[in-house]
C-alpha cells in the first residue's frame, strides 16, 4: 500500500497528539563478555568466528524491528538500515495503523495545508516506502528498535555515562561459566575486579546515571554467556547457582524493583538455533510494551521536527544550530511549538538517543542531530592511543586533535571544531590547563588539554609517603551512600581539579596517575586527591606544617570541590509528560580525617560540634584538636562598631539605601532581628515568607531589599531598628571604614587585576559570592544573571562576577577588590595571597 494520495499522512497529522513507540537495547557487561556475538544473534546479523573488541559503542538501526500486530521482536538480515530510515519506518508504521483503524473518515479532509515541508515530509515517506528495503516487510507494521553494543574495557566507562538514561532496556552481560568470583582477567597488571564486582559496577552505574521518576524502569536483564563450555547436565544447576548469587547481592527494594531476576538467561551466542536466544527476545519484547512511555501521546509537531531532522541527517548533515531549529520550528505548516515546548522536544530526543542537546552557556547554541557522531567523536579520541603518543600520558594537544580529525571520517568535526570541544571539556574527557603571560597575566589560549581517562600510570615516586603526613597535612573523605559508584564519576572529580590547578612536579615527575593527583594551591598549599571505592581522599598539605594552614583556603577547597561533586553526580531525567527536566544527585557524604590519617579513623562533620576540645580515634588513640576539624567549615566573621562611633550622621538620614548598603545592615543582624525590622518596615509576613533564597545573607538582603523598593528612607530604617529594638550601630554598617591596612604598593593596588588573579581569586569566595558582587556595586538582577547563566557552578558564577566587574567602563582596581573583600567579611590580605601566588607579578611581590 502506497501512501500515493498521502491522506493517511494528513489524518495521522489532524490531531493536536500523536503516539509515540520509541525504545533502545543497551548491552553492556565487561570485555570479553560475549556481548558483540550477543548482539549479532539478537539482530541476525553473522555471527563473528573470532572474538573482536568493540571500539567505544557500536549502534544498529533497522536491524531489530518490533511488530506491532504480534507485538514480538523480528530479526533483520537484510538490507542497509540507516537513522533516517529507522525513522521512516516508524512513520509508515504509525501510517499504515491510521489507514487500517479508519481513525478519521475517508471524506474528512484534515486542517492540513496541501503543500510546503508537509508535502516533501509525505514525499519522503512515499520514496522510502517504494525502495527495496522495504519489500521483506510486507504490510507489516514494524517499528525499528536501536541497539546499542557497548565496549567493556574501563578506558572506555569514561564515555558511557553520555548514553545511559532512564530510556531502555539493560541487558547485563557476563560469562556464565565462570564462578561470580572469578578474576575479569588473568593478567597479573590488571585491577583484579571480579565478575560479580564488575556486574555490581554496571547495576549501581545504570541507576545512578538514569535515576528513573518510575521506580521501576529502565529494567535490567542479565544474560549469562558461553553456555557451550558448560556440560549440558550442569547447565540448570548453574543457572540457579548464579540466579541465587544474584539475589543474595541485590536485596535493596529500590534496586529490586529494576532489575529482572526471576529468569536468567543462559545463551550460546554463537549459536542461532539457541532456544533461549527466542526467549530473550520476548521477553524483551513483553517488558517494553509494559513501560508507560510506551505508546506516549506527543504533540505532533514532535513528529513532523524528528522527519525534518531525520531528512537533514539523509543529506549528510550531523549538526545544526538552534536558530536552525528554530527556523525549522516555523516552517512545519502547522502551529509551531512555544520555546518551552522546542526545548522539551530536545530534551526528550537527546534522553532517547536521537539527538545531543545540552542546555548549558557554551552548548546550548548547536544540536547534533546524527546519534552516531557523539559516538564518532568519543571514539576519536579514546581509540586514538596508537596513533597519538602523548595520550599515553593522558596528555593532547590542540594540534594533536586536529590531527586525529583531519582523518576522512572525522573531518566534519573540524567545521565545528571549538563545539565538539567544549563538549568534550562539558564531559570532563578533556581538562583544559590554563596558563597565564607572565607579564600582564592574561589568559593563554589553551593548548594542551588533559585527558584523564587515559591516564593509567601509577605512582612511583616518593611524594606521598613524604607528604601526606599527620605533621603536614588536613584530609577528608567524600564518602557515596552506595557501594558501587561508577568509575567516571571520581574521574571527573579529578578532570575539574585539573580544569581549575596545575599539576604539581615532583622530582621532575608531573603528580598525576590513574585515580590520584597532586596540584598546586599555592607555594605553600598543596592538594592531593585519591580515589578508592566509594570514596575520595581530599588532603590539602602545607610546605612546613599542618598548623600554618589558611582556615578559609581549606573551607573554600572543600566547598568547590563539594559544588563540583554535586554537579558531576547530577544526572538528568525526562519523560515525555514531564514540565521539566529533574534533577538529582547521586548521593555523597564528608567524613572527617583524623590527624593519624588512617581511612578506616573518621568522623561525620556533623558530628564535630558534639565533641568537646579534642577527637581521640578508637583505633590508635591519636589526639585530633577541635580547631583542625573545623578548618573544613571556618566562618567568616563581621567587624563590629567601636564604644567611640557616633552612630548614623543626620546628614544621611533622608538617603535611600542602595544594594550594597543594605548588604551591610544584614551583615550585622541574625535572620530574626532582620525579619523583625522589615516588618516594623512595613512588609508584611506572607511577603517575607515567599522569598525562596537558600544562602541566609542572601535571604536577608531580599527581605530588606523589599523596604527599599517602598522607598524607605535611612531614617525610616533607623525608626525601624528603635522599634524592633535593635542596636542602633547596626545602621554604621552602611558607612563602614573603607581604608584596609596593607603593605601592597599603591602602583600594585591601582592595576586593574590580571585574569590569572581573578581566576585564582574565584576559588576563595565560596558560597557568599553574591554578597562580595553586591559590595564591588553589580546590580542584583546582573548577578541573578550570572547564577542562571551558570547553575550550581560555583566558581564559575565567581569568576563571571569578578569579570563583569572588572571589565566595566569605569577603571576597576585591585585597591576596590581590596575593600569589598573588607566590607564582605572576608580576610583582605587574601588579595596578597593570591598575589604572591600569581606568575603574573613576579617582579612587585618578593618571594621568600
């Protein structure tokens, strides 16, 4: 049947929804598991005589097709099944089931113009209906189902975590006729991780990466392999063998609730007649009928987009902009999509695999719309090893990966080269290293980035027996909640270390192996990072001594590092009914070191405020002070009003407040003195309820800011503050003394400050850096700005900050900086730390 008169096009296109039956296999399980021969079997595809390692992930479209009348999977041999057409046919499935219903009546004629990208869409779906690949279907209504082979090695966990979603079905693969406690592999220089242990790995991966809003999907299989090499009598008992072991591991409900354990199946991959191989693939075929995602009604200008995309992708195209797709948004010749509904339609088509759109400052203005170019481009760079000497050290240049792209197949990277860049550096596969010119301290563009997961060196030096010691240094753990965190996830702790401090040299010998790294905080700071587990070691090392430690360098380390973490573990999750995307968080939690640094001897920092002066450990009776625990969490203190102050001048009391002098009352009030004297203002409390800011100073500014916008003047604050009975000096704060006591030259303080000093600089604010843009006098709404522009990027929002200040017209100074530091209750002579630690003013600071 041709859709000739394109009527059924037309029909299906009439109402406001459509169905949507979009799903993925996703076979992953460690090397030389047997998943390539898996998948072969499952697709019809030959089945490979010899043993061949997958290069990054492998992706087939067209080869596993679902019908719809049996509601049974069906193998594929024939053919060449491209993404476009796996679209196409979907389409002429959805079209074949409107003509067979008789949806609409014959003599309806659709609210659809007859002409335009409508028409060539119909077209399309005319043509690929004609062409031979079609002819084994018949009238069959099949919709093509993408497989993914995933490849096993750990250099390749890095690259994964871009693919799992709550969208799919998990086949877990292992060899079945090994013990569970077997080695994954014989040779003596590799981590000795069991298969258990690997397929722990993968379970804890899977959920931590899709953290599902169904408590039930995406559901889990496993597929125990090599039945062949067990005797044919032994093949049931093995079976419940390893079913038993399975359970006995996974008792938790939530992860119960996934994973499939009531049948195991144990396959001969190599062998198509298998029974089992049948069984697989029904019961594939039954568990993805049974998510609610399934058959989901979408708007369909959804479906009328992926056509249009699916034709940019048949003429070559592997990416366009968002103004493209904004264009394409109008000109489907019906009603286009609101721009909330367009990025819910990205967000849909990036979770199921179709599409890779990330909604952040330096992405969000592309779309690659071929699903096998992220794959192309991930692969490029961890499969280039051979080719590229310096990744063996986990190291690549910018002429390095031009290199690696101007290959045939890689060339088209090269036209949006900066792109693909950022989004390596966004999945933390490449760190950027900054470097700065020594004399003006500008920013050097980079050109030799980092490649963590490359890295598999291991520490031969004697750093850290030296180093990491209990005269010397301060640690910490960030310790998960599960048992298994995936292995990217400390990587990429490790990645934005990089992307943030050098790499320090130790006897020539750069400090960075596989799962460790030693930067320079300062040329008295050292941090040393160590992965184990579940856990990550956090140390800062001082030059001569842990007592000569800076409390608020410390806190502000722990607090980046904490933000990074949390923003690394966000994982996002999208269905097709949601408003907006969720975010959530794989859990972690800080454990305090002791001052023996033992890893079993540690305390919950929650717990630090129960103890008295002093922590003895239980297991060597050594003494940790209160104070060094606390350097984790040093708070910033307020200057307070001298006996001899006057108080607020008459000469100021009909003035109105500005941002940063509210900022300053706040400072010298609890949140409850501050509520209070707003509503002696006039704000009522409903008002003051709905103010939603986590940051406390943050809050109370709001509930101030509230009376100025009522054009409160200084006196009426001051009226306020005599009701509310507060200390009238709390209004000195607007005036506070500016002059700072410092032994900086004035041809120092009168510079505008380099980027290198900025960039270091953002990483002391921490958490307050909202406060410290109101005192350098940046608008509210600029820096609500900046905090949207870069959500819960800590030193990120800081630098952009520091950067709208200093790029103003007026000339900004490092003398300004030095007093906003002051007024903000930071430490001003942080800005001769930070000085004497930048390369940028070798000549005007002394080195001692």
């Amino acid at each position: 049947m041709l859709v000739t008169d394109r009527a059924e096009f037309f029909q299906l296109l009439s109402n406001d929804l459509v169905p949507s039956f979009d799903s993925r296999i996703l076979v992953v399980g460690a090397y030389a598991a047997g998943k390539t021969t898996l998948v072969s079997n499952l697709i019809g595809k030959d089945i490979p005589k010899e043993r061949q390692s997958t290069d990054g992930i492998d992706v087939y479209f067209g080869k596993l097709l679902f019908d719809m009348k049996t509601q049974k999977l069906l193998e594929q041999t024939n053919g060449i099944h491209s993404f476009p057409q796996a679209i196409y046919r979907k389409i002429l499935s959805y079209l074949q089931s409107v003509e067979k219903e008789g949806v609409i009546p014959g003599n309806t004629q659709p609210d659809i113009p007859n002409d335009g990208v409508l028409q060539q869409l119909s077209k399309k779906i005319d043509e690929y209906e004609k062409a031979d690949s079609t002819e084994w279907y018949g009238d069959q209504e099949v919709i093509p189902i993408p497989v993914l082979d995933f490849a096993g090695q750990i250099v390749y966990h890095a690259t994964h975590q871009t693919f799992i979603t709550s969208h799919g079905i998990y086949l877990i693969t292992f060899n079945g006729s090994k013990e569970l406690d077997d080695s994954l592999s014989d040779r003596e220089d590799d981590k000795k991780t069991t298969i258990l242990e690997n397929i722990r790995q993968w379970v804890s991966s899977i959920l931590l990466y899709s953290h599902p809003d169904n408590k039930d999907y995406p559901k889990l299989m496993f597929v125990a392999t090599h039945k062949d090499l067990v005797c044919q009598q032994d093949v049931q008992n093995k079976r419940a063998q390893l079913i038993n072991t399975l359970s006995a591991c996974f008792t938790d409900e939530s992860i119960k609730s996934h994973i499939m354990l009531q049948e195991l199946f144990f396959v001969n991959g190599t062998s198509k007649n298998d029974p089992e191989i049948e069984e697989l693939r029904d019961c594939i075929s039954k568990t993805m009928i049974e998510n609610p995602q399934w058959g989901q009604k979408v708007p369909k200008q959804f479906l009328i987009l992926e056509m249009m995309v699916a034709a940019l992708v048949e003429e070559g195209t592997k990416i366009i902009s968002l103004e493209d797709a904004e264009k394409m948004n109008t000109q489907m010749g019906v009603k286009p999509l609101s721009r909330a509904e367009l990025g819910l339609f990205l967000g849909v088509q990036h979770i199921c695999g179709k599409m890779t759109y990330i909604d952040y400052p330096k992405l969000r203005n592309y779309i690659v719309i071929d699903p096998t170019c992220l794959i192309d481009v991930l692969k490029s760079i961890v499969t280039s090893v051979p080719i590229i000497a310096s990744l063996r050290q986990g190291r690549l240049t910018n002429s390095d990966l031009a290199n690696i792209w101007s290959s045939e197949k890689c060339s088209h990277f090269l036209q949006h080269e900066e792109y693909f860049r950022q989004l390596l550096v966004h999945y933390d596969i490449l760190s950027e290293v900054r470097r700065y010119d020594r004399e003006s301290g500008k920013k050097i563009s980079v050109d030799c980035y980092l490649v963590p997961c490359m890295i598999t060196a291991h520490n031969t030096t004697t750093f850290f027996a030296k180093h990491l010691t209990s005269d010397k240094c301060v640690g910490f753990v960030f310790e998960f909640s599960a048992t298994y965190v995936p292995d990217a996830i400390p990587r990429r702790l490790i990645a934005s270390i990089l992307s943030i401090w050098n790499v320090k040299k130790y006897e020539n010998v750069d400090l960075l192996f596989s799962g460790c790294v030693a930067v320079v905080l300062d040329r008295k700071h050292g941090l040393v990072v160590k992965t184990e587990l579940n856990t990550v070691a956090v140390y800062i090392v001082h030059k001569k001594r842990k007592e000569l430690i800076i409390k608020d360098l410390a806190s502000c380390v722990r607090e980046c590092l904490e933000q990074n973490l949390a923003k690394i573990s966000e994982v996002y999750s999208l269905a097709f009914t949601s408003d907006n995307i969720t975010q959530r968080y794989v859990p972690f939690h800080i454990r305090l070191k002791s001052g023996c640094l033992s890893p079993n001897c540690l305390l919950d920092a929650q717990n630090v405020n129960s103890i008295g002066t002093s922590w003895v450990c239980d297991n060597h009776g050594y003494i940790t002070p209160k104070s060094e625990l606390e350097i984790w969490y040093t708070d910033r203190t307020i200057l307070q009003c001298t006996d001899s102050c006057q108080g607020i001048l008459d000469a100021v009391l009909s003035m109105l407040l500005n941002d940063s002098q509210l900022l300053r009352i706040c400072n010298s009030l609890t949140k409850e003195e501050v509520r209070s004297l707003a509503i002696n203002l006039g704000v009522s409390n409903t008002k003051l309820d709905a103010i939603d800011v986590d940051s406390i100073p943050m809050h109370k500014f709001y509930s101030l800011r509230i009376c100025r916008e009522k054009n409160k003047s200084c006196k009426d604050f001051v009226k306020a503050m005599e009701a509310a009975e507060i200390n009238r000096h709390a209004m000195c704060q607007i005036r506070r003394q500016e002059e700072v006591e410092t032994d900086l030259p004035d041809k120092i303080l009168n510079l505008s400050p380099s980027d290198e000093m900025l960039d270091k600089l953002c990483l002391r604010i921490g958490k307050e850096w909202m406060v410290l843009g109101l005192e350098l006098g940046i608008e509210i709404e600029r820096l609500e700005q900046i905090e949207y522009d870069n959500p819960k990027v800590l030193r990120e929002v800081s630098r952009q900050m520091l950067y709208c200040w200093r790029n103003r017209e007026d000339n900004s100074t490092i003398r300004e900086l030095l007093h906003a530091l002051e007024r903000s209750g930071r430490n001003p002579h942080l800005i001769t730390e930070i000085l004497e630690n930048c390369e940028s003013f070798p000549k005007l600071i002394p080195v001692d």
